[in-house]
C-alpha cells in the first residue's frame, strides 16, 4: 500500500557506521578548525545532529529552510527560501548538510545562496544520492550512501510529514 514504509533499505547500525566514518573524514579535513554545519530543513535534522558529534571538536550548526514552487514530482525547477541562516557566512568554513540530494534543484539553490556570501569554504555532506534523478550538477564531498530511484523515509525523511522519526531508512510501498 502506497504511504506505507515496506521494507528497510539502510539499517540504523549501518547509518551510524557510516556517520562515524564521514565525521572522521571530515574532521581530518578541517583540523582544529571551526565547522558551521548548515542543515537544510527539515530532513537533515537527525543527520546533522548525528554528524555533528560523529565530527567532535570545534563545530557550530545553523539550518536554512527551502522548498520548491508547485509539484514536487513535476520539478518545476523554482526553489525559495523559506529560512534563512541566523549565523554569519563570511569568512566561515561552511558544509551544507542535506537528507538527501534527488534532482539537486535544492542543493543547487542553496548554494547559489549561500555562495555569494563570501564564506572561507564551502562543502557539502549528504547521507543520500539517488544518482539516476539527477538534473543538476551538484558536487556532493561527503556522501553516505548512494540509492536506487525509490522513495524512502525515516532517519529524518518523510512522505507527507510521517515517518521522520524512525531509526532505519525504509523503501515506501508502491
Ligand atoms: P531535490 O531538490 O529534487 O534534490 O530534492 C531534495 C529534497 O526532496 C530532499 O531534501 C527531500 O526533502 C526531498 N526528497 C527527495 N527524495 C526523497 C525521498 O526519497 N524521500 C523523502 N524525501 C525526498
């Protein structure tokens, strides 16, 4: 049944291995150094707080809210900001933390904005990539896993609002 998670795709153990990986990666990266954590509303919320402390040392975090025009499904391409960053980006070594890169018309958007702010550096770290639904071309530096072409939840994802909370990455039901 459609809207219903069916079968896990990523089990929370395997999540949380790989975001232990990712922040030591990252921290190698960024020695002694600052990181400001932007996180991209809602989704990445539960990534960016795992990441966060899998990273350890000096690390601050800030969300910014997007959300596109019309149909998701249709790709209208048109993005808007919904929340911007309280913190200043000038001059930061910032990551741009996303739940998920589909199209890459957020990502792509963000970055735009984000960007032209003048900050020192700027990455970014995404649990998933579903390569195949690309339309942009987004530079993903930390990547968690890559997936099929399914829709999934949980781990912060979800269909119409449900499922944010569960611990593992389900395939949602046709
Ligand atoms: P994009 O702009 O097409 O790359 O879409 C990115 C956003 O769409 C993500 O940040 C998610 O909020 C949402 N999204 C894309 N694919 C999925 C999915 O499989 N499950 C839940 N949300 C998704």
């Amino acid at each position: 049944m459609r809207g219903q998670p069916e079968r896990i795709l990523i089990p929370a153990a395997e999540i949380e291995r790989r975001i232990r990986f990712m922040g030591a990666e990252i921290r190698a990266e960024y020695p002694g150094q600052t990181i400001l954590l932007i996180g991209v509303l809602k989704g990445s919320a539960i990534f960016l707080a795992d990441l966060a402390r899998a990273i350890t040392g000096p690390v601050r975090f800030d969300f910014i809210g997007a959300s596109s025009y019309g149909s998701r499904t249709a790709s209208s391409g048109e993005v808007r900001l919904t929340k911007d960053v309280d913190m200043p980006v000038a001059g930061a070594d910032i990551i741009v933390v996303e739940d998920i890169v589909d199209t890459g018309t957020t990502l792509d958007f963000i970055l735009g904005q984000l960007g032209r702010r003048g900050p020192r550096s700027m990455k970014v770290a995404a649990l998933m990539d579903k390569p195949a639904r690309h339309q942009r071309d987004v530079p993903i530096d930390y990547l968690g896993f890559t997936i099929p072409n399914e829709f999934v939840v949980g781990y912060g994802l979800d269909y119409a609002e449900d499922y944010r909370a569960l611990p593992d990455v389900w395939v949602l039901g046709e």
